[in-house]
C-alpha cells in the first residue's frame, strides 16, 4: 500500500473511538475545564509537516495539548500531579492508532437533511422540529470524525442556538462557528418563500436575510451581528435545490456584496459566498468576499480573480455527486432535477481545474444535501479530482482563522482539543 493510500485510509476510516468516547460520555463531565490526559499514540499523523510519525504521547490539560514527546512515557507522574491539583486525569493507550487533528467541515447545514419530503416539509414542521433534529446530525457529524465546522445557513438561526447549545454542554457536537440566516436578494436562492403560491409568499425583508440594495446588506449584517452569528454567508448566485429555473445566474449586484462585505468586515465577520455561475463568483471575488462555495462554473478570469485576491474555494463535490443521483432518482421536482443533473458532472472537475492552478482550497461537504455523518466521502472525490491525499487531509486539519474572522482570530476558544484516532494505518 503506497503512503498516499495509507493516509487516505486513515481519513476515511469511520470509527473514531475518542471522539465517539467523548460524545457518548455525560457532556459536562468530557469537557471539565481542567482535565489532565495522557495520549499513547501508536503513530502521529503531522497534517503541518505532511509526514507520518511513530509512536507519539500527547499530554492535554485544560483543553490544550502541552506536551508532546516522541515514544511512550510514564504516566504515573501526571497522575500523582492531576490527584493533588484534584484534577480528573484519563491515561488513554491506543496501540495500533494513527493519532491526528480533528477533522474540519467548513461548510455544513447541521439544521436539516434533505429527502424526497424536504419541499413540503417546509409547511409542516416548525422551527423547533429543526432544532432538535439538529442535535441528532451534530452527534453524528462529530463521531463521523469532524470536530470544528462552519454552519453556513439556515432559516430561523437554529444552528445559533445549536452552538450555544453545545458550547455549554448541553448536547454533545462539533465546534460550530454559525452563520446563522442566508443574505440573499427576493427570488434568489436564498428566498425561504421560493416555490410558493403568491398569497403565502408575502415579502421577506433584511430581517429575514432578503436584501435589494446596499443599504438592505447593512441592516441584514447588523441583524446577525444583533442575533449573534459568527460569519456570513450570501447566495450571489442561482442554486441547485430552490424552485428557481437557474443554477447559475448572478443574483446580487456588485454593489449589495460589496455592502455586505464592508459591514461584514466592519463587524468582525467573513463572507462566504455560494456561486455556481462564472459571473456571479467574479462578483463575489471582486466585491471581497472570503471564500467561494461551489464555484462549479469557474472559468479561467475567476480563477485569475480568486488568486489575485486570496479568495478560499470549497468545492463541495460530494453534495454534486449526490444531488445527480438523486435527480435520477426523481427526488426533484422537474426544474431542480434540470439543475441538479447540470452542476453534478462538471463540479470535480472544476475542483480539479482549481488546485492545479493553485487556487486555495479548503476542505467542505455542503452536509445535509447529503445524509449528515458521510462527510469523509469528500475525500475520496477531493482525490480523484486529482489532489494528493495528504492535501486534502491538510485541507481537512487547518482551519485557516482567516475563514472565520478578518483578523485571523476565533470568535471563541474551543472548549475541548480535537484529537482522532483513527484505527491501524
């Protein structure tokens, strides 16, 4: 087995024994701010050197990892440390484990998962059916392997209270850095009234992430800052499973995104921007946006675009490759299955077309397009789109801080250090 095998082996492999000991355990007690734990690793992987290391220990105090030392060592002293101090102490020996980072998924919606019934769904459940359903899908992302993601939308900013939720150790789940509502434009792809009858569609405003102008993009941004999101997220484009004819036509003026961003900025918040079409990701790129989500119809000016500006890209393959099949399926209504079966075969290779040039890239799924706890198939199709195994598990390792807030920092620390072992080599 060649060593790009083996390390894609390691992040596919679904049995994560601590994450899964973890999110099992009573929550307060897994995250006592103090706790003192000593790792026996059989081996390391080093997503920042790129390289697989031998036998590894690993000591975690208080959330962080304070020591690190190649071979094994006597726990004992740690022990008699932790006792008198009144710490919790946890020895953990994994022999034939490949310790490594947490798994990132920077692009989730842990507050729904679709199915042949998520159109008229819309009109039978609740905002709080959402929000219980959401804590299902946040256990099953985190003992998936997935421990930090970026929740990029929702409808009624369940994934907000998801997060406080698990931050205070309510429900177990993922680190979630929440973008709360879609910023979208009436019609567009994020319009939560898209398909209906005209007397039930009324007429969403900035309160409900609807913008038609620059000043409409300020009162949507100071109203997540209001309601306590982490970043934004804008739909500058068509999409696949809203009622609208197009996947790909730009939806927001250059001037609305540049409004959003510059407010976003203003409140310490990234902009993430779901495009399709070569027109709408040029807009995004040009109006500053942090990262580009899809990007199924790049062409080479937004490829261009995107490196000039350091513009992050999540291709997303997985939720192509399964919207397709599904669409063959008839999951979809007519025109979404037009869509679907459009975006599907031309999104790997975009992603592809992306990383050769040298665009960067980060690892994200879309989750909840597809069934919440299959994450890791992304990397599969990261990989044969052409880029190394090791790539993609950096691009899965390193959430670069500049994803979630202008200034590189987190918005909070994270309560608990993500380490997985995943088993054998």
């Amino acid at each position: 087995m060649t060593m790009h095998r083996r390390l894609l082996v390691v992040a596919m492999v679904s049995c994560f024994p601590l994450a899964a000991a973890t999110a099992d355990a009573p929550p307060r007690a897994a995250s006592s701010a103090d706790q003192v734990s000593v790792l026996d690793c059989a081996r390391l992987l080093d997503t920042a050197a790129g390289k697989m290391l031998g036998e590894t220990t690993l000591v975690v105090e208080a959330g962080h990892i304070k020591e690190m030392h190649a071979g094994s060592l006597d726990a004992e002293p740690y022990r008699r440390a932790a006792n008198a101090a009144g710490k919790p102490f946890r020895h953990i020996k994994m022999a034939d484990a490949t310790c490594m980072p947490g798994l990132i998924d920077s692009h989730t919606h842990l507050t729904s998962e679709f199915s042949k019934s998520t159109y008229s769904d819309r009109f039978r459940l609740n905002p709080a059916d959402y929000a219980i359903r959401s804590t299902v899908y946040a256990k099953r992302t985190l003992l998936a392997g997935f421990t930090t993601v970026r929740n990029l939308g929702d409808d009624h900013n369940e994934s907000i209270a998801l997060r406080n939720a698990v931050n205070a150790g309510i429900v177990p789940g993922p680190h979630i850095f929440s973008a709360g509502q879609f910023i979208g434009t009436t019609g567009g792809h994020a319009d939560p009234t898209n398909g209906y009858r005209w007397d039930l569609q009324g007429d969403p405003a900035p309160k409900d992430g609807i913008i038609n102008s620059p000043a409409d993009a300020w009162k949507a941004v100071r109203q997540h800052y209001k309601d306590g999101a982490d970043l934004i997220k804008i739909m500058p484009s068509g999409g696949v499973l809203d009622e609208g004819t197009s996947a790909e036509n730009p939806q927001m003026t250059l001037e609305e995104i540049k409004a959003v961003v510059t407010a976003a900025h203003d409140y310490g918040f990234t902009v993430a921007a779901h495009a399709h079409g070569a027109e709408g990701i040029r807009r995004a790129v040009l109006g500053g946006v942090d990262s580009i989500e899809h990007g199924t119809f790049m062409d080479a000016q937004d490829i261009k675009l995107m490196k000039e500006h350091g513009t992050w890209y999540v291709p997303t393959i997985i939720a192509g490759q399964f919207v397709m099949e599904k669409a063959k399926q008839g999951w979809f209504p007519p025109q979404v299955a037009r869509k679907a079966e459009q975006v599907g075969p031309v999104i790997m290779a975009t992603a592809g077309k992306a990383y050769k040039a040298g665009v960067k890239i980060a690892f994200g799924t879309d989750a909840g397009v597809y069934p919440h706890g299959e994450n890791a198939k992304e990397f599969e199709y990261m990989v044969q789109a052409g880029m190394p195994a090791i790539f993609v598990l950096q691009a899965a390792t390193t959430l670069r801080r500049e994803e979630v807030r202008p200034d590189g920092s987190y918005p909070r620390a994270p309560a608990l250090t993500s380490i997985l072992p995943p088993r054998g080599r």
